[in-house]
C-alpha cells in the first residue's frame, strides 16, 4: 500500500517543490525528451559507421566524443582529474602466443587444447611444482596458502579462484592478483588449475584471441609481463589429486610469450552540481558502458554481417545517459549527479574498474549508483531492475518508472548471476549501492537471445523506439527521485556488500 500511494503521488507531480503537473507545463525536463532526439542518438551509435564501438578502436573514439559534446550541450562540467570530459584509460593488448608448451606430471600438453598461456615473458623453465591450494593471500582473514611453504625458483600449481570464489568472473579477476603473489614470493610460474562452469573449448576461444587489460603499476618495471601464467584443464581434479599425493615433482614449459601492444581508451565523465547546499556534497552515480564488440566473424556462420552494432548493448543505456544528462542538466535535484560513460565492459569490466581504482569523485561521496546496462527486451511494459528489492532506493526506482507507464520488475533469471556481470559490480564491491536499470524482460528468451551479442542488435525497423523514449525518461525520473531523497538510500540490512559500504561510508 506504501508503494502505491508514493506512486500516485509522484505520478501526480506533488515532488520536488516544482508544483502540480497540468496538461500545459511538464513538471519535470524529462517529459519533454522527444523521440526524435532518441532515435537520432540510437541511430547515430549504433550506426555501421562506429563499426561496434570496439574498446581501442578510433570508432570508440568517435563514441566517446559524441557522448562528450552532449555532457557539454546540456551544461554538464568536465570535472577537476578528467581533461575535456575524458579520463584516460591506459590499456594494453596481448596477442597469443606464437609458442607454449607445457609438461606436467609426465603429461604433455598442448597450447589451446589442454591449457592456455595467460600472460608471461618468454621462457624456458624446469623446476619443481609446489602444489598450493588456491595460492591466495589475505592479510584481513588470515587466509595464507604461502605460509611455511618455499617457492623461489619453483612452480606454483593452484586451483583457479579464491576462497569462496572458485567459479565465474570474479574467479578469474582473481589471476592477475595471485600471479602477483607467486612473482613476490619467488616463484618462476604459476599454473592454475581449471574445473568450471563454462565449458573448456569455448573458454580456450576467448582466452587464447587477443585480450584487453589494464595497464597495472604492479607490472615488470622493465616493461615486462613477468612469469609465464598458465591456465590447465582439469575437469576431474586429475592433476589437484596427484599434486596431493606426489612427494616431489617437475614440471617443464617453454614459451615465446605473449606479445604485448599498448592501447588507449576514455571513460567520459560529466557532473551536475546539486541544488541543496546541504546535499550537494553527495553524489548519485549515473553510468552507462558505451563500448561493444566490434567488428568480428559471428558465431552463426549464416550471417554475413560482422558488424556487432550493440544497439540494445550498449546503445540503449548510452542513450538513457545521454536522456538523462540532458533533464537533469535543466533542472539539477537536491544532490550532485555523477555521469559515468565507461569503455571496456565488454572486454572485462574495464572502464569501471579503472574509475574505482583512480576515482575523480572520493568513493565515500557517491552514495548510490544507478549502472544501466542490457542485452535486449523482452517485454517492453517494464524495467527489469536488477537488485530491485537489496537497496532501499526501490521504491523510489519504482516510483520513476510507473510515471511513464512502465512497471519496475526484480530480477527474474537470478541463476544468470546478471548483478555481479555488470559494471556496477566494481563499485557494489567496494560498498556503493548500486542496481542495474535495464531494458525490460521477464525471461531469458528469444528477445534476449535473438540480440545479445548478435550482428542482429541494430537500430532497425525490428528496434522499438518507442519504448527507448519510456526507458530514458524513466531512467532519468528515478535518478532524480533518488537524488532528491530525504534519508540517502542504503543496502537492505544482511545484503553481501552491507559490511563493505559501513566500511566505506564509516557508519557504525
């Protein structure tokens, strides 16, 4: 019953001190963007020109400063850290290796077959194998699979992972982390051993073509990838289980490395200044990833197009972004507003991890985020908000939505894992909460799937832009809503990420 009244209320424009709506004045910009503008936005993005915005292409660029000059169109500023809207993403691509090979326990294995070479500088090494667990350190648990154990001038073999953490993304975000443990601790390699979810050939595809990372200050300071890394099959813990019950053994590689090239991209970062003195130290984080796949074969030999355009992924939330900047820009809410257009998602969550690591607005004042972010619609009478019902912005979320004749669904397909796939997750992590706002669907089916990472994803007669037009102002209504709220939204109490935002925020 709380839900529907505030609905009314809002629905009715008695908020924000900007009076009752009547048929002659909108009580808000939003309800002025038009559908024109939307489609020109959509049309232009997801255009064969950009060739699929792929993260380090010069058609990334172009995207990036199209986005740019409409966060200047609509009076957004360039903050202090970022030069011209843009904040610099250094990037580097690896290339697979032109030679790797790798014995384990006898076994000799085959490069892209039975293991992959991750990252490393070229090598040849035989030296005894120190089985290890997870080879995970964590000074804050206490968790220490190095302890008593010495590895200098030997092999590390570990599960892939951490503790807790053995499938999915985070599992290999992970790698990066315990190739640096092994390297400090003296070790000439490290090879992980992989019992997954994904199946192994796809996994071999996507790994062993070339791969975008960020440039971390922990690399070589010679400018080197540093100890061979390598990822090995291991479906049935074959090799975890005699690494368990051999004494003593050697293992032998040789690789040529993976040759490395250094590569640009932007995020593109605007801001709105709040209207409350008393608020406007407090920002709510607006945030789109802009970037797609490219241009590459497709999966389905039958489609002649290799452009992936990325209409609904991600062209659908840049625009909502873009709608936003614009009705916020005309008439700032209480608090500060944060745009965030970040590059990489496609690639590993780039953009978004760069900003966390290197924030031009402190972390502890972004009190809420509101990621949007989709793979297509599958229903287009709702928004399907994914971490609905774990803050306590959902009615508020709700609220925005029901405006323009849209209802705001929870999850449906939890079992995708969708919360933690997205960009919001590099910021949830540290403590911000931070829902996905995303096209409308009820199931994972055909209007997803007809489109996610398809050449098939254009702005066609087959894309709905009616619907886009409800989306944006939606999207640009809830923010508002949230930005405006008395009490700043929080975690629901016993949510995962509760403890990191009390960290974050140092609230008892």
């Amino acid at each position: 019953m709380k839900i529907y009244l505030l609905n009314l209320i809002l629905l009715f424009g008695f908020t924000s001190g900007l009076g009752a709506q009547d048929n002659s004045t909108p009580a808000y910009p939003e309800e002025n963007l038009t559908l024109s503008e939307v489609t020109a936005h959509i049309k232009f993005l997801a255009s064969d020109e950009l060739k699929g915005r792929g993260t380090g292409t010069p058609e990334n660029d172009v995207a990036a400063r199209y986005i740019a000059e409409q966060f200047r169109a609509n009076g957004l500023k360039s903050p202090e850290g970022a030069t011209d809207y843009f904040q610099s993403v250094a990037l580097e691509r690896r290339s697979p290796a032109f030679e790797a090979q790798l014995t384990l326990f006898s076994d000799t294995l085959k490069n892209e077959i039975d293991m992959v070479l991750l990252s490393g500088d070229a090598a040849t090494v035989e030296a005894p194998v120190v089985y290890l667990g997870y080879g995970w350190q964590d000074s804050e648990s206490g968790h220490d699979d190095y302890a008593g154990k010495d590895v200098t001038g030997k092999i590390v073999l570990a599960k892939l992972g951490m503790p807790g953490r053995r499938f999915g993304p985070s599992a290999f975000s992970a790698s990066s982390t315990k190739r640096e443990f092994a390297a400090k601790n003296g070790a000439v390699a490290l090879i992980e051993l992989y019992k997954g979810q994904f199946p192994w050939r796809g996994l071999v595809g996507f790994l062993s073509r070339d791969r975008l990372s960020i440039v971390e200050a922990s690399d070589d300071s010679s400018g080197g990838q540093g100890i061979a890394h390598f990822l090995v099959n291991d479906p049935d813990s074959m090799y975890a289980a005699k690494a368990d019950s051999v004494e003593s053994s050697s293992a032998f590689l040789t690789t040529s490395g993976r040759p490395v090239e250094s590569v640009s991209s932007r995020n593109v970062v605007g801001l709105i200044q709040g209207s409350d003195p008393e608020y406007r130290d407090e920002y709510v984080l607006l945030m789109a990833h802009y970037d797609h796949l490219g241009v590459r074969p497709s999966r389905n030999q039958a489609d002649a197009d290799s452009i992936f355009n990325g209409a609904r992924d991600n062209g659908m939330g840049t625009v909502a972004l873009i709608s936003a900047a614009k009705a916020l820009g005309a008439h700032p809410p209480k608090r500060s507003v944060l745009f965030l257009a970040v590059t990489g998602e496609e690639v590993g969550l780039l953009g978004s991890r760069y900003y966390v690591d290197n924030p031009i607005i402190p972390l502890n004042q972004i009190i809420f985020g509101l990621n949007t972010d989709t793979g297509g619609v599958d229903d287009s009478s709702v928004v399907t908000v994914v971490g609905l019902e774990r803050t306590t912005a959902g009615e508020a979320i709700m609220a925005g939505c029901a405006r323009y004749g849209l209802e705001a669904i929870p999850d449906p397909v939890p079992d995708q894992n969708l919360f933690n796939r997205s960009d919001n997750v590099a910021f949830v992590r540290k403590g911000v909460p931070a829902p996905t706002f995303s096209p409308g669907f009820r199931e994972w089916g055909p209007g997803i799937t007809n489109y996610y990472h398809r050449p098939q994803d254009e702005a066609d007669e087959n894309f709905n832009y009616g619907y886009l037009l409800n989306f944006s102002k939606a999207y640009a209504h809830a923010a508002r809503l949230i930005a405006d709220m008395e009490v700043r939204p929080l975690w629901r109490e016993g949510d995962e990420y509760e403890a990191a935002a009390k960290e974050l925020y140092g609230m008892e």
